[in-house]
C-alpha cells in the first residue's frame, strides 16, 4: 500500500500529462508527449552523454557542496559563540541571502572565466549560506541549563564545542545539509547555462535552443531522478546519524 500510495501522484502527473497532449490544448513544442519523452530518454539512456553530462554536473555541485560545508557550519558555530564575530559577519550573511545567487554568476565569470571555477563559486556561494544559518540557530537553542552544567563540571571550551554544542546542534545543521544541497543544483545547473560548455544544464540549454523539446524533457527527467534519489539517499543517512536522539527521547518517555 506504501508504495501504491508514493506512485499515485507520479501516476495522476502522467495521466494529466498524456491528457494534454492528447486534447491538443498542449502544443508538442510546448508539453511533448508521454510516449515522445519515454522514446527520448530511452535513447539518452541507451547512450553515454547522458551520463557523462550528469556526471560533470555532480562533481561540481558535491565539490562546491563540500567546500561550503567545511566553511559554513564553522562559520555558523562561531557566529553563535561569539557576539563579536556574529557582529561582523551577521550584517554580510544577511545581505547576501537576500541576493539571488544567479545575480552574482556574471561576476564570478568576470573573476574566473568561463568554466570550473566559476560553477563550484556559485555553487559554495549557494550552499555557504543556508550552511552558516541553520548551524547557527542549532547552537543557539542548545538549552543553557546544559551548558551551564557542563561547565560547572569542568567542560573546556573546545570540549564544550565537540561534546556540547555540536552533537546538541546536529539535526539542525544536517538539515541545513539537504536544504544547501538542494540550493547547490539549483545554482549548478542555471550556471551551467550560463557559463559551461559541458554539464546537464548545458545539455538542457541545448535541447531546448535547438528544438528538441522531447529530448530536453528526457533530460530533465533523468535530472530529476538522479537528484531525487540523492535526497532520499542523505536523509536516510541523517536519520541513521541522529538515532541516538530518538533513542534518547525514547528512554526519557518510559522513564
């Protein structure tokens, strides 16, 4: 039943899909057909620059991923232990969430060029902030009555952050994690438009200048499955890592 329920709403997107395009009310230049799109991505899947652009488009956005982590859970830890640095940086993080991240692609392509550099900026850029954001409303919400214990019992301040603050603040910052992945392909693929001669993105563009609309369906298709089954697959790993909370919680009721 679990899974007829997870297909039913990709079922009724089809049969809505199929609908349209069989009344007329769609133009195949603007909703091809079902049957259209499943040809198109049979022949994607059937070749290998499908997987070669997908594979492009995941390095740059786990590797700009990557560097925005080891940047921003720091940075975002920092900001709520200090006043001082949450005084300086606070103002910038705000400013710069508010600016489209796309705005900035022209800039970086002045700076970097055309190519890897520029993608995994805009992407670090993407993911940096929302890092930065939920790490710091984790820490922040550790209660202080914690805090306060461990430190009248001899916590340092350096074991206060590894035994204290961070394991309190886990499941907010990995939620920052899926929320900074899903910004990091969204950022990846609109500067793979913009600025890369290889990438899904680029190959989309491409379909799409040239008219073969079945096929740029076919690929955002494939996109969307890839990127979906990442998700799926990260919040299963956050629900494996914070366990030991819901263990916790668990023992606290029956006691």
């Amino acid at each position: 039943m679990r899974r007829l329920a997870f297909l039913l709403p990709f079922a009724l997107v089809l049969l809505g899909w199929q609908a349209l395009g069989s009344s007329g009310l769609a133009p195949p230049e603007v909703l091809p057909s079902v049957a259209a799109v499943a040809h198109a991505l049979a022949d994607l899947l059937g070749g290998s620059e499908i997987y070669l652009n997908i594979g492009v488009t995941l390095a740059r956005c786990f590797t700009g991923l990557a560097v925005g982590c080891l940047l921003g859970i720091p940075l975002g830890v920092a900001m709520a232990s200090s006043r001082r640095i949450d005084g300086f940086f606070g103002p910038l993080i705000t400013a710069t969430y508010a600016l489209p991240k796309t705005a900035v692609v022209p800039l970086f392509i002045l700076w970097f060029g055309v190519g890897l550099r520029t993608e995994v900026a805009a992407v670090t850029l993407s993911a940096l902030l929302p890092l930065v954001i939920y790490s710091y409303h984790g820490v922040r919400a550790v209660p202080g009555p914690l805090l306060w214990s461990a430190a009248a019992m001899g916590t340092g301040r350096v074991a206060m952050h590894w035994r204290i603050l961070l394991p309190a603040a886990m499941r907010p910052t990995l939620t920052g994690v899926r929320t900074a992945l899903g910004f990091s392909f969204i950022i990846g693929i609109a500067t793979e438009m913009l600025a890369a001669n290889l990438g899904i993105g680029k190959l989309i563009f491409q379909y799409g200048e040239s008219g073969s609309y079945d096929y740029m369906f076919a690929a955002v298709l494939a996109l969307m499955s890839v990127v979906y089954g990442i998700d799926a697959a990260l919040l299963r790993l956050i629900n494996h890592l914070l366990r030991w909370q819901d263990d916790d919680r668990a023992g606290a009721a029956r006691g």
